[in-house]
C-alpha cells in the first residue's frame, strides 16, 4: 500500500466514523478534540475520497459482470 492510498483508507475511516457514530460535525469535533473547522475539513475530505472508491468499486463490479459497456 503507498502512501497516498493509506491516507485515503484513513479519511475514508474518519468520515465512516462520522456517519456511524455522530450526528453532526460538532459531536464528532467534539470527540475527537477537533476545532469544527478541522472537522469539517476532515470530513469533506473523507467524504470525497469515500465517494471515489465507492464509485470505482461500483465501476469495477460491473465491468467485471460484463454488464458495462466501455
């Protein structure tokens, strides 16, 4: 694993974190002794990445099936 695909596990961790366990960004900046600003960083950022690997994930699946047309 490089580098940058450990910090994408690991912004992708922060914002699974987030939507299993907190209900705001304020609790979780809270919990993890984070300013809001910082946390909400963090999170758009885990967002983001989470959406790209979910997307390529989905992509890969479905080449796999044969059921997309590239």
């Amino acid at each position: 694993m490089n580098t940058t695909e450990s910090h994408q596990d690991r912004f992708q961790a922060y914002y699974i974190d987030y939507l299993l366990n907190h209900s705001t960004v304020a609790s979780y900046a809270a919990a993890h002794g984070l300013t809001y600003e910082t946390a909400k960083h963090r999170l758009d950022t885990g967002r983001k990445v989470y959406e790209s690997m979910t997307a390529q994930a989905h992509n890969d699946a479905l080449a796999a099936t044969g059921l997309a047309f590239f």
